[in-house]
C-alpha cells in the first residue's frame, strides 16, 4: 500500500535483528521524502482547484455565449408574465391623437366591457410629442394635443383602473421624425416613468450611424433596457414594460427576451387577409420562443379595421390569441360594431392567451395544403395545437377562398394521449360537441375560417377499434405480428419478407 502523501515512511528491521538506529543521513532521508510527498499532495491540490475554476469559467463563458447567463434581469422579468392586452392608438389614429380621444377611448373600455375582458392598457404611439426637446434635453408633450400634460392623462387613466403606455424609439427619431432616444435613454426612462407610464413601446427607426453606435438592433435594445432596469433598481418602483418593435430584425426570437416582454416578429400589420395570413405563416416557424415574460408580437390587432370579413377578423384574433401575442386593439371603439365587439371580448378565447399555468404557444402539427415545413405566405400551416391548463387546444385554419373541411388524427397532436378518447369544446359556438376518438372532423369551414377547440380526456377508447393502433406506422401484437401494412414481417423468422 502506498503511503499517504506527506507521511513518513516506517524503516523496517530485517527479521531476527534489532531495530537499526536511526542515523543523521536516515533522518535527513527521511525528511526529505517528507517535505517532498508534502509538496507534492499541496501541488495535486492545487493543480484539481485549477481544473475547477478553469472548469466554471468555461461554464460560465458558454452560458454568456449562448445567452443563458445574462445581466441581472430579475426587476424586468416582475412584470408582463402574460402576453398584454390593451389598446393601441396607431391602426386606428396614426398621428391623429389628443387628450381627449385619449381619454374619450379608456372610458369606451370601460363600458363596452373591454376592461373586464382583459384589455388593460391603453398605449399612445408616435405623434405625441413637440418636434424638439427642452433646453434641458427632456422629450416635451405636444402643447396642443395635450395641454393639460401627461402626468395629468395618466393620473385620469390610472382612476379607471387602467394602465398606461407611451412610445419612443431606439434612433434619433421616431418613424414620424419627433425626438427619439438614443444616447437619452435614461433620461427618457425616468421622464416617462415620472409621467406614470407603465409600458413602452420602442421603435427602430432613424438608426445613427455605424461609426457612432458600434453596434447592431439588439445592442440599441440593450441600451433601454439597462436604463429602465437600473432605474427600477433606484426608485424601487416596477419597471416599465418594454414592447420591442423592431419588426423581425435580426431574429429578435432568439435574444429579445433578455431585454423585454414582447419583440416584433414581422413587417407591420395591413386590414387584408394577405397580410394576416403572411404574418401567421412566418410565425408558424417560431413559435417556441413564446412563454411567460417573453411573447412573439404579431404587431396590433387589426379587427374592426379595413375590409375584412367576420370571418377574417375571426382567424385573425383567434390566430394572435392562442399563438400568445400581445393583443392590443386598435379601432375606433366609438363605431365599432357588435361582430367587432363580439370577437374581441370572446371569453374561452382570452381564457387560453391568458392562461396562468401554460405559457406556451400553439404550434402546427400538420402544414395541410403544404408539405410541412414550407413557407407559404398565402397558405400557411392549417393544423394547430397546443397545451393548456384545461385540456388540448386545437386551431383549424381554411386558408382557402373557398369552405372545406377539414380532418385530422387526434394523436398527430403531441399532447394528445393514444388510446384515450376526448370531449369536445368549440370555442367560438360555446357548445360542448359530444366524445372524439382518434379522428375529428370540421365539415364546411367557410374561407379564411377557422376553428378553435378545447379536448379533455374523457377517458378510454371504446374496445375493439381497428386497428388496434391509431398511428399505423410499426404497429405491431405481442407475440411479433406486424399489423403496418406497408411493412411484411415473419414473427416466427424475424426477417424481412
């Protein structure tokens, strides 16, 4: 057995003979061997302290690299764990905006219900502002279009139980040319926090240039961000929900959420089917990237806007609701119809986008008129789900012109359990439609429709059904009998036939 390092070593008598006394040169042998064994168990610990650190520090240099290990964000992440819901004032208003029309619209979401739905937030966007900031450098509000002053319109907000939301932009200026806030975030930050805003949508026009910033969108993005958590930090008030509208730039679904609750995902929003149907189709390819405190932004909703159909406008909230976008209305409440209201304030609808135990996304499981996986801006993914607190969602999408139906295998569904079978709840007729077992079926969806379903296990499939697995593919009994037709098997062989 070897001795332990830094003990000495015993010197042995031969047998028969007396112990040999220990002599200088023995002792001084066998101090040596001691010193050395010592440096030597002190040099082994030390070198497996330097694999460990050296260890943590590679850890900790893949996590930065991947995005995994950020700047503290624990202030930023205390707000928006839901997608938000609110009113915008730019679909409907553009530059067009004042106190009163301000005012005049938090009231309507009052007392068409909208407030009690779940729209919470009533958000101005560009044109709020004089075109120049103060001699002291702070964004000034428009002496005209709120005379009364901003501190004044969110304290009015505030008292309808409402919160309010306010707009700037990473570059000089905003898209309509006012003041922007690059290299003034801060400043910004607590102007629009001690004006009693509560949310800020960030815009990503008029970029400065390279040989100034050194950097790209996101690191413009990173800027306002650090402001608005620090000063969260400073005056331990919330922060401010930061909206990124960056409109798809540089892939915001794979960093945004270090620095926001929402990013931008596409170009902006038309009242055309065309345009919903593009923005759904690109969506369909990133939906992962939704879940509590991070939400892909298909951009404000466009229902009651333009030419679409009830149909149209259905798909389309339905669409932005169940993938977990923010939804921000944006019509004229005041004109706006009872279909418009109808569809904005479906209750089972808002019941999934606001889910407090499933975060995530509806996905698509089956392309339909595509092969899966193929961008189509026209026809995208037809055949949807996704988890719930509740039960399996489903999202039939018609993106023809035309009814058709529409059928699917439960089980193409990843949360959908074989051998169960599933009640049946239509989210947009409110009835409960009987048991599904392994096949649904949706006749006559009308063009551009769609069709939302909520599936509860419901117990056992009835005994007997054939075949005896709901997916085909490598089905096969106990004792090796190959039940996939397309695959001829011999059990007792176990060979290819």
């Amino acid at each position: 057995m070897n001795p332990k390092p830094g003990t000495e070593t015993p010197v042995l008598s031969e047998p028969g003979r007396a112990p040999t006394p220990s002599t200088p040169l023995l002792h001084a042998r066998d101090g040596h061997t001691a010193v050395t064994r010592k440096l030597a168990g002190s040099r082994w610990f030390i070198g497996v302290l330097a694999f460990i650190l050296a260890a943590i520090l590679a850890t900790l240099m893949f996590l930065v690299h991947h995005g995994r290990y950020e700047r503290p964000t624990s202030a930023i992440q205390k707000v928006a764990r839901l997608p938000v819901m609110g009113y915008n004032t730019w679909n409907a208003y553009h530059c067009d905006i004042n106190e009163e029309l301000i005012i005049k619209t938090a009231k309507l979401m009052k007392t068409l219900g909208l407030s009690d739905a779940g729209y919470t937030h009533v958000n101005l966007d560009d044109c709020y502002s004089e075109k120049q900031r103060s001699q002291s450098g702070d964004i000034v509000a428009s002496k005209t279009k709120f005379p009364s002053g901003m501190k004044a319109l969110t304290d009015q907000i505030h008292k309808l139980g409402l919160q309010a939301g306010i707009y700037s932009d990473s570059g000089w200026f905003t898209c309509q040319i006012y003041p922007g806030s690059y290299q003034n975030e801060a400043r910004d930050a607590k102007l629009f926090q001690d004006w009693g805003f509560d949310y800020l949508k960030y815009d990503n026009c008029a970029v400065p240039f390279d040989n100034i910033t050194r950097e790209n969108i996101m690191g413009r993005y990173e800027r306002m961000a650090n402001a608005i958590s620090d000063l969260s930090k400073s005056s331990g008030k919330p922060p401010l929900t930061l909206s990124l509208c960056q409109w798809g730039r540089e892939q915001g679904w794979l960093w945004a959420r270090r620095y926001g609750q929402s990013w931008r995902t596409t170009n902006d929003i038309q009242p055309t089917w065309s345009s919903i149907a593009d923005i759904i189709n690109q969506n369909s390819f990133y939906t992962w990237a939704t879940d509590f405190y991070g939400h892909n932004d298909m951009d404000i909703l466009e229902v009651g806007n333009g030419d679409l159909s009830y149909e149209d406008a259905k798909t389309h909230f339905t669409a932005w609701a169940l993938m977990k976008s923010p939804l921000l209305i944006s019509a004229d409440l005041e004109s706006a119809s009872k279909e418009t209201l109808e569809i904005l304030t479906n209750p089972e609808i808002i019941a999934i986008h606001q889910d407090p135990v499933v975060g995530t996304s509806v996905s698509p499981f089956r392309w339909g008129i595509n092969p899966d996986y193929v961008s189509n801006a026209t026809h995208p993914a037809q055949y949807w789900s996704g988890e719930s607190q509740n039960g399996v969602v489903f999202m039939l999408i018609n993106t023809l012109d035309k009814p058709a139906t529409m059928f699917f295998n439960l089980t193409e569904s990843p949360w959908i359990r074989a051998g169960r079978q599933y009640s049946v709840r239509d989210l947009w007729a409110h009835t409960d439609n009987g048991t599904a077992v392994r096949n649904f079926t949706a006749p006559d969806v009308p063009a551009h429709g769609v069709v939302a379903l909520l599936l509860q296990d419901a117990g056992d499939e009835p005994e007997g059904l054939w075949p005896p697995c709901a997916v085909i593919e490598w089905c096969m009994a106990q004792d090796g009998t190959m039940i996939d037709p397309d695959k001829k098997w011999s059990a007792e062989g176990h060979e290819n036939l």
